[in-house]
C-alpha cells in the first residue's frame, strides 16, 4: 500500500520499529504507523497550487487505509480544494467501515473545516496520540 514496509506496533511500543516511511520531497508528506493507525502529516506550502496538490497526493496515498489520522500541525490555511480532498478521502474511508481523526489543527483551518461540516465527518483531537486511542479503542471523544 505505501512506499517501504511498515508494520504495526506491539502493545508495549507507541512507534513502529520501522522507520517512518517516507514520500518523495515533492510532496512532502510523510506517513507512519502509529497503534496500527495510518497517520499522514501534511506540510504546508504558501503557493495554493502547490497546497492543493500536497493535500491529492496525501489522500491518494492514504486510500486503502481504515484507520487515519491527518495531521494539521503544519497547515496554516485550508483552501477548497484542500477541503474537498480531505472531504473525499474521510468519505471513502468511511464508505469501507473505516475512521478518521484530525490533530494539531490550528483555529484558522479549523474554522474552514467547521463551515464545511467536516467534525460531523470525522474526529478532530488534540494530539496524534489522542487520535490513535479514539481509533484504536473506540474511546469517547477527543
């Protein structure tokens, strides 16, 4: 499914013994497993072409995955491009029994990502550790 081999941890490690796979330096997007979730961490990019085309290529290599965690730390701004990528990918994830959480987002986005009705989507949580949990074990909400 992605570059290099991952495997999910054991119950006594957060980290897989793997190193985080990854992407080429194109697309800035580097994907790991964490608790047996897939968490893809988006860079920014101040262009919005540039921006949109980090957000395609991190939804089409998170496809197959159940269990996702998108991680927003570095995203300064959501455009509707980016908006409707994520929007998608939330929704064929679901579409396969699957979940999706969100973390490290910031108040700008976050407001994008409310008017588009993206947390009745999908989880938003703090850390990327809070959103493995809710994943995983299918605890409260973050």
């Amino acid at each position: 499914m992605f570059q290099g081999q991952t495997k999910p941890a054991s119950h006594h490690d957060q980290r897989t013994t793997d190193p985080p796979t990854l992407s080429d330096p194109s697309t800035e997007l580097a994907e790991e497993m964490l608790s047996g979730v897939t968490l893809a961490t988006v860079l920014y990019h101040d262009d919005p072409r540039a921006m949109s085309q980090s957000w395609a290529d991190t939804c089409q290599r998170v496809r197959g995955a159940d269990r996702i965690i998108f991680d927003l730390q570095e995203v300064k701004q959501l455009n509707r491009m980016g908006v409707a990528s994520l929007v998608r990918s939330i929704r064929r994830c679901q579409s396969r029994g699957g979940r999706v959480a969100l973390c490290h987002v910031r108040p700008e986005p976050l407001a994008v990502l409310e008017l588009n009705g993206v947390p009745h989507l999908a989880m938003i949580c703090e850390t990327p550790l809070a959103a493995a949990a809710w994943l995983t074990r299918e605890t409260e909400p973050c």
